[in-house]
C-alpha cells in the first residue's frame, strides 16, 4: 500500500513516532487490507461498509473491545491524512462510533511488594545481577516507560547521576531526577557495564545486549521482571515493567506530591492520562473504609429498620420514603 507509506513516514517526520508506534500502525492497517482483499477493495478506496464489516469481524475474532477501538483510531488517522493530501474526498470513518469501552485501572503494588522485588534483585549473583538491580531501581525511581528504559544512552545519564534526559512519545524531552538508591545501583552497573563490542567499538547503550538492537529489549525486560516476580513469591501475571511505572506515580501521589508534577515526571501530554491515578486513589480509599470501618462492615440491610437508644427508651428510625404516606392518608 503505497498510501501506507507515506502516512508512515509523515508519523515520522511529523510527529515523531516511535519505531512502536509505527508497527502498531502497520500491524493495524495490514490487517484492514487483508480483510478487504476478498472484498476486492483497498484501504485507499474502502467504504464506510467496509470499516463497518472489518470492526464486526474483529468481535468475530475474538478481539477486546479497547483492541477494536484502538485499531479504529489506527484507520481514523490514516483517512484524515489521506483526505488532507487530497487523495480522497470523504473519510469513510467519520460516522462510525467508536466502541464503548470502560478504561482500566491500572495494576497496583505496595511499597512492601516493590521492596520485595527490589530486594530479590540484590540477591541475583553476578554481573546480570547488578544490572537486575540497577533496571528496576532506575525503573522505579523515576517512572520511565520500559522502552525509554532499555533504549537509554550513557550520554543521557548526568555526569553526577541525579538526573536523565529522555526523549518520551512525539520526541519530546523531559528530565528526571535520579533518587539516592537508584544513583548507587547505576554506579555499581555502570563500574562493570561492558564499554565496547566484541569489534572493539564504543557501545552507547546503558543496558547493552548482543541481539540486533545492541541494547536490552522490551521483551527480555518482561521476562526479568516477570521471574523475578516468581522468585519472591509475587505474582508474576501482576507484575511488568509498566507495573512499577504505575507504582512510582501512584506513591508519589500517596505520599502527597502534586498531580503537574507526577504529569511532567511521567511525560504524559495530557493531565487526564495522569489522573487515572486519582482515581485508583479513591478506590483504594474507599476499600479501606469497606474494611476496617466498624459500620461498613456491618452496614444494615436496605430498607431495615435502625434501633437507637434513647432516654432509656428505643426510637424507630426509617427511611424518609418508609415515613411518607399519600397525601389523602396523611
């Protein structure tokens, strides 16, 4: 698909997509021309029955509902890119809802759980330990995205190591700081971090590998947490490196730092993308109450009546509506 390329290579030049972000289009767009093809029709050409046929096929195959919504924005932003090169006079997308879906909260541990993980890492032997240890403190301590993390350079490190400058979704760049424990995890990794290839040249990354992108990837770094997460006895389907980013907002929030600030810190554009921790925040709140309050543990039945003393004598208590009669029995 000719027109799939150049809207790739303008989310490049124009937005600054990330390589991700460029295989979840394709994957995306891939899939749209391969259901039309039996159809003997092109993305370029669809029609609005065509995307209505293709997002019902998805539900066939299973798909989540935030997979289908996600694949349509996918094919929204390829219409509108095609419409404004003028390769098209409609968006066959315009009209098509998007399909309902309930956010998730993300997944929540405990500072004891992160310090249990954090803890299992220092007991690794060897150097992949101290690299263990270094990923995940580094991952804590400042809430970075697992491909953020993997694809740091030294050269992004301070020279004291109090801060990083990253480069998050859209090129942007942000700085964060580097806390206590995690500066003297790095220091440990960085005194044996290999600092050249087998051919004798400079290796750039933090986390290098010998795979084919020179550093740790996202996958492996999955894997490390996830049995880890096995060893000190956690759950390992709870646990990712994108579980720890979440951690690192939501304690911050708990420990009562600013929402702007938490926002800045994550590199998220939007204040409502941060806000979802609020309300992981009051969920959690209102669970403790559920809990530990006297009354809310033994709340009544509705409807019930409620026995209170007074004066020595009891009083009946009901619900207004119970005590409301028609006006002509009153």
């Amino acid at each position: 698909m000719a027109g799939l390329e150049r809207f790739l290579e303008m989310l490049v030049v124009e937005r600054g997509a990330s390589p991700n972000t460029l295989d979840a289009y394709r994957r995306d767009l891939e899939d749209f021309g391969r259901f039309l093809h039996p159809r003997q029709a092109r993305p370029e050409t669809a029609t609005a029955e065509d995307v209505r046929a293709w997002l019902a096929d998805l539900g066939e195959r299973g798909f989540a509902a935030t997979t289908v919504a996600r694949r349509l924005s996918a094919l929204r932003h390829f219409y509108r890119f095609l419409f404004l090169e003028g390769e098209r006079r409609d968006d066959p997308t315009s009209r098509i809802d998007r399909p309902r879906t309930r956010r998730p909260l993300p997944r929540l541990l405990s500072p004891e759980e992160v310090a249990a993980l954090l803890v299992a890492a220092a007991g690794r032997p060897g150097p992949e330990g101290v690299r263990l240890l270094a990923l995940l403190e580094l991952l804590y301590a400042t809430g970075l995205r697992v491909s953020e993390l993997v694809g740091l350079r030294c050269g992004a490190l301070a020279p004291d190591l109090r801060s990083l400058r990253v480069v998050g979704k859209g090129g942007k760049e942000r700085l964060v700081p580097i806390g206590g424990r995690a500066r003297a995890a790095l220091r440990e990794w960085l005194a044996i971090r290999p600092e050249r290839d087998a051919r004798g040249r400079p290796i750039p990354w933090l986390f290098p590998s010998r795979g084919k992108s020179g550093h740790l990837t996202r996958q492996r770094a999955l894997q490390l947490v996830k049995e880890l997460a096995a060893e000190c006895g956690l759950d390992p389907a709870r646990l990712s490196p994108h579980v720890l980013r979440h951690a690192f907002a939501t304690h911050l929030l708990e420990g009562g730092a600013d929402l702007r600030a938490v926002q800045a810190l994550l590199g998220h554009a939007d204040i409502a993308t941060t806000q979802i921790y609020t309300h992981l925040q009051t969920e959690r709140l209102a669970q403790v109450v559920t809990q530990h309050h006297p009354l809310a543990r033994k709340a009544p039945q509705e409807g019930a009546a409620v026995r209170c003393s007074k004066t020595g004598s009891d009083r009946e208590h009901r619900s207004p509506a119970e005590h409301e009669q028609p006006k002509e029995h009153r």
